[in-house]
C-alpha cells in the first residue's frame, strides 16, 4: 500500500477527531459565545454582527457613592454574581456588595438606572415577589441585581437603592388616604365579625350604646 496514503488517512482521522473535540466544546458555552465562535471560524466580523463580546460578555458600569467600575456580565449570568466574580466591591471602595436573600424578594440588592443607561438590556428574572410589585419595581427604575440578567451594552446602573424601593413600594402602601379606607374596612370587618359570633352580646351593646348616645344628646 502507498505510504503516503496511509499517513493520508491517519491525518483525516486525527482532523475528523479534532473537529468532533471542538463542537463538543462549543456546545458547553452560551448561544451567544457560539454564534461568535461561528462567525470568527469562517472570519467574519463580529463588530457588525448582532452578537455580543467573545464569550458572551456584555459591560455593565456600577456605581456606589461617587465611585464607579466596569464588571463583564455573561451571558445568562445574574448581575450580582458578576460583580461579585469581578471583584467589584474592592474597585468600588466597600466591604461588601448589597446582599442578602438572593432571590429579589428582600430588596436589599436593589439598583437603579444611571443617566444614560440601556434600560432595554436588563432582563428581569424570578424575583420571588407578586406580578404586580415585580413590575412596580421594573417601571420605578429600579433593578434586582440577584435576579436580573442582561443582553446588551450600556447598562448603568447606581447600587445601595434598597432604602428608597422599599420606600416606594412598600411604605407608600401603608400610608394616605388609600391606607386610612383599608384601616376603616378592616375594623368594620372585625367588628362584623364579632357581632356574627355572638349576637345577643351585640344586640345588647348595641342598645346600651344607643342609650348613652340618647343621654348625652343636648335638649330640644
């Protein structure tokens, strides 16, 4: 047999290995990453595509009380997760990043959106609290870092805003005209309530309070 045949066929082998290596590879990162991959093997320009940075990054620039950095967010990678894989808080001056129960629902993560920030880019996930304050806090301008991921450049975002949200979601509830109608209809129901569950007890203090009523009455 030819020689150079054989080294031929050992040399498709190792090229038809190598390419079955590298799809599997590719399949292990985000869509993002792989349609870039794509277009970079067949030497196309990623810069005019669609698409984002090599692996699938998008830039994010947080702030925290006059100082601001730039964190890399991964594709389908929650914002807090890569502030925290970047190192964000010692370039931002703080011990720590505005944590705590990781799910959204406790406010503490809470951002909000810088002048100039892509809004559109934020995709905000399970956050763990109903449909309508979940969409209360995404018209307010604000973000939940733990549970929001991004696609796309330009997100800016200002961090520590768990104070004011909660301000504005919760507290407002609870206070005004709205929360003085809830306060009167609550006590009217418990008062309902009572009389329902022990009506000769009502009936008689409902005629000694008519009583007192008619004694204290001015004269005609």
């Amino acid at each position: 047999m030819d020689t150079r045949l054989v080294w031929r066929g050992r040399i498709l082998v190792l090229w038809i290995l190598g390419v079955s290596s590298s799809l599997s590879l590719c399949s292990s990162f985000p869509l993002p990453a792989r349609t870039n991959l794509a277009l970079l093997a067949t030497g196309r320009n990623t810069q005019n595509h669609q698409s984002v940075g090599l692996f699938g990054a998008y830039t994010v620039e947080v702030s925290y009380e006059g100082r601001s950095c730039e964190v890399e967010v991964m594709a389908e990678e929650n914002i807090l997760a890569a502030m925290e894989r970047t190192g964000a808080a010692d370039r931002l001056g703080i011990t720590s990043l505005p944590s705590n129960c990781r799910r959204g629902n406790c406010l503490t993560c809470t951002g909000c959106h810088a002048d100039g920030s892509n809004k559109a880019s934020v995709v905000q996930g399970d956050d763990g609290l109903t449909p309508y304050m979940s969409e209360k806090v995404r018209r307010e301008g604000y973000v939940l870092t733990c549970s929001s991921t991004v696609e796309g450049d330009g997100l800016k975002l200002i961090l520590g805003k768990n104070s004011q949200v909660w301000d504005s979601i919760y507290k407002k509830r609870f206070e005004g005209e709205e929360a003085e109608r809830m306060r009167m209809a609550t006590q009217a129901r418990m008062m309902f309530l009572r009389a329902e569950s022990d009506v000769p007890r009502w009936k008689e203090e409902t005629e000694e309070s008519l009583r007192n009523n008619e004694d204290d009455a001015p004269p005609l």
